[in-house]
C-alpha cells in the first residue's frame, strides 16, 4: 500500500515536469523555425536589395543615355539649321546670279519691267533643293524616333521592375513584421512557462516516501533516548533464588 501511494505519489509530482518539457521542446522547435525562417527572409531581403541596386544603376544609365540623346538632337538640329541656312544662302546667290544675267541680257525695255522671269531651270533646282532638305531632315527624324522608341523602352521594362521590386519588399517588410510580432510572441511564452515552472516547484509538496525517508533518517533526541531506556528498567524484572538462599541457611 504504502509502495502505491509512493509511486502515485511520484508519478504526480513528475508528470508536471514532463509536461513541462515537452511544452519547452514544442517552444524551442517553434523557435528553429522562426528563426530559419528569419534567416531566409534576410537572403531574401539582401539578394531583392542587390537587385535594386542593379536596376537603380540601369535607371541611372538610363537617364545618362536621355541625357546624351538630347543633347545629340539639339547638337544635329543646329547642324540641321546651319545646313538649312547655307543652302539657302547658296540658292540665294544662285538665284541672284541668274537675275542679274536676265537683266543684262535683256536691254533697257526688260529693265523697265517690274518682274523679271527667271530661267525654267530654277524651278526644278529649287525642287531638288527642297527634296534634298525633306530627305535629310527625314532620316535624322526616324533616327530620332528609333531612338526615342528605343529608350521608352528601356524606361518602360526599368519601370515595371521597380514596381515589381517595391511589391517584393512590401511583402517582405510584412512577412519580417509578422515574424517580428511571432517572436515577441514566443519570448513572452517562454517566460510565462518559465515563472509556472518556478511557480509550481514551490507549490509541490515533496512526495510521501522522500518525507518518510526524512523523518526515518532525522536523529532522534537525547531525552527521549534516555526517558526509553530508563522505561525499559522499570520494566525489568528481577527472579531472585529463595530456595538456594533458605538451603544454605539451614
């Protein structure tokens, strides 16, 4: 009986710290994963912000190129403008040229004359002019618009990837928030565990068989060592030889 109550006794008080083990073990898994998570999210985090970095420097290459396109078109539409205006100066003085040899060759009745007729030939140079201007200024327009296509483009694909990247790290600013709040979690469970263990160690009687080894092996006071055996003394009984005394008197 006594052995059953003992060993009930021990399985109560022990069951407790199983428990307590267990939900510590549970804790501590719970805790691995939270932080390989973790550790995931920051590779995650460094390899998205290496990524931003590479197309910011693709954005920064980008605006240097519409930079220098610029500059190229306003470089090519002053040379355009200064082609323009030295071919007309040029077909200016043709045509001045010409004038004056009509009038000179005309006499004095064609000097008279408010108009002059130029040569049938001025027409078709001014044609060939004008065609020559429309076709350069033609070509330099769909290389521009090449280019301007071109770098649209590349602002286009550099846009919707920043976008795309700025989703990511939304995401994953959420994710390290929540894993933030998880963890904060988990420590304050941990001490809540912490302070029922220390809680329930002090509340726990000890069980009946450790209490009975401590009172079987506590030292037995003097006094009632002495007041036992001066008991026993009193109790001894003493058979004292009346026949061999009343033999030896007579």
């Amino acid at each position: 009986m006594t052995d059953r109550l003992a060993t009930s006794d021990t399985e109560n008080g022990s069951s407790p710290l199983k428990h307590l083990d267990d939900t510590d073990r549970q804790i501590l898994e719970w805790a691995g994963k939270l932080e390989m998570e973790s550790i995931d999210l920051r590779e995650k985090a460094g390899d998205l912000l290496s990524e931003l970095r590479k197309r910011c420097n693709e954005l920064n290459v980008t605006q240097k190129g519409i930079v220098d396109w610029k500059n190229t078109m306003n470089d090519e539409l002053t040379s355009f403008k200064e082609e323009v205006l030295r071919a007309l100066q040029d077909k200016h003085k043709v045509l001045l040229g010409e004038i004056r040899k009509t009038q000179n060759s005309g006499g004095s009745g064609s000097r008279s004359k408010s108009t002059v007729q130029l040569p049938p030939l001025s027409a078709g140079e001014m044609d060939k002019f004008s065609s020559r201007i429309i076709k350069s200024f033609e070509t330099r327009q769909n290389r521009w618009l090449k280019e301007f296509q071109s770098t649209q483009q590349v602002l286009y694909n550099v846009t919707v990837q920043m976008d795309r990247v700025t989703e990511v790290l939304g995401n994953m600013s959420r994710d390290l928030q929540n894993l933030t709040e998880r963890q904060v979690t988990l420590e304050q469970e941990l001490v809540n565990q912490r302070y029922e263990h220390n809680q329930h160690n002090l509340s726990t009687p000890p069980p009946s068989f450790v209490a009975s080894r401590k009172r079987s092996a506590s030292p037995t006071p003097r006094g009632v060592t002495l007041s036992k055996t001066r008991d026993k003394v009193n109790k001894t009984r003493y058979i004292i030889p009346w026949e061999d005394i009343s033999d030896q008197e007579l």
